[in-house]
C-alpha cells in the first residue's frame, strides 16, 4: 500500500541543502521551495529517511515528514521529525485579522 506523504525540510547549509533537493527529486515532486509531495510505500519510506539522515546534521537541520492519511489518525501519528527539534508549542496562537 502507497501513502501520500509532504516533506518539508529546513536546512542550515547550502551545501545540504543542495544535496536534499537532488535526493527528494527521487522520492517525489517539489510543490514548494523545501517542499515534496512524496507517494510512497512502507519500503520506499525507509529508504527515504536513511538516504536523509546519511545528509543532514541531526543538531542543526530539521526534515518534517507528514502522512497525509485517513483523518482519523491522531495527528502525532502522522508527523514526524529528523533533526533539530521543535520547540513546543505550549503557547496559546492567535490570528490577527487587519
């Protein structure tokens, strides 16, 4: 079975950064800068994390990886990171329309 998946990445190094356009560019289709669309089975979803994590500095990079499933599944099951972690989002967001 293939899932739909988004990866989005933020990386530190131009040097990387190059390196994870050109590897995506095999795993999916750019929707946006640092943006794929990736359709991939369980096999091809390994191969794309251990192809990234071989890339990117776990301490200064982040890989965000979304399956865009059955809404059903909680959302921290369809989420993921590599690298850098996110700082929590504790705080209340609020939307200012002008």
């Amino acid at each position: 079975m293939r899932y739909r998946y988004l990866v989005c990445y933020d990386i530190s190094d131009p040097k990387r950064l190059r390196q994870v356009y050109r590897k995506m560019h095999g795993f999916g289709d750019p929707i946006q800068y640092s943006v794929f669309k990736c359709d991939l089975s369980a096999t091809e979803r390994v191969l794309l994390l251990g192809s990234l994590r071989e890339l990117i500095n776990l301490r200064e990079d982040r890989i965000m990886i979304v399956r865009l499933g059955s809404v059903d599944e909680p959302a921290e099951q369809r989420v993921e990171f590599l690298g850098r972690p996110l700082a929590p989002w504790d705080k209340p967001t609020a939307i200012v329309i002008a």
